[in-house]
C-alpha cells in the first residue's frame, strides 16, 4: 500500500484536480448531489502531505484538512484515520495539529 493525500474544505468536500469542491464517495452528503457533479468528477490526490498543503493555497480563507489515504496501486483508494487540520488566511498556511 502507498500513501496518497487529498484535501477537504471545511464542508467536508474533497478537491479535484481543477481545483473544484465536490463530495466524495466517502461523505455521508455524497448522494445529495445532482447526478452530474457525483459522477463527473475526480477527487485530486497528491504524493505527499508537502503538495498536499501547497494545493490550498490559492483557495478562499477557511479551514482545510488534509486526509492521508491508501492506495493498492490498480486506482482504489481508502482514506485512513491520519488527518491535518489547517487553517489559510489568504497568504499564509497555519497548522493546526493532527
């Protein structure tokens, strides 16, 4: 298994790669969405929690998480328990603990 790393808002929405916010399989929200969103989009994973961190800046001021997840290399992926709370103020990126 190899570690990956995705982002969620402080909605619970995952990141794609185009820098949207949509929920993932994984959220309790997932089937509220219009069929169009749930099933058009990608959730973004990074290689480590470094990329992971430097893919929020840019986004609107708010809490982040950055979800450390599992993958078996054939495209499933599992998120595990390790999470890092952040928070972005527009410039600069503050942690928060694990």
């Amino acid at each position: 298994m190899e570690k990956c790393f995705k982002v969620l808002n402080d909605k619970g929405q995952t990141m794609t790669p185009c820098g949207k916010w949509w929920y993932d399989e994984q959220s309790l929200k997932f089937d509220d969405q219009p069929e169009d969103v749930k099933y058009n989009t990608d959730t973004f994973y990074t290689d480590t929690v470094n990329n992971a961190f430097s893919s929020v800046e840019g986004n609107s001021k708010g809490h982040y998480y950055i979800v450390e997840c599992e993958s078996d290399g054939r495209g499933d992926v599992k998120p595990t328990d390790n999470q890092i709370k952040c928070y972005y103020n527009g410039g600069k990126i503050t942690y928060e603990g694990s």
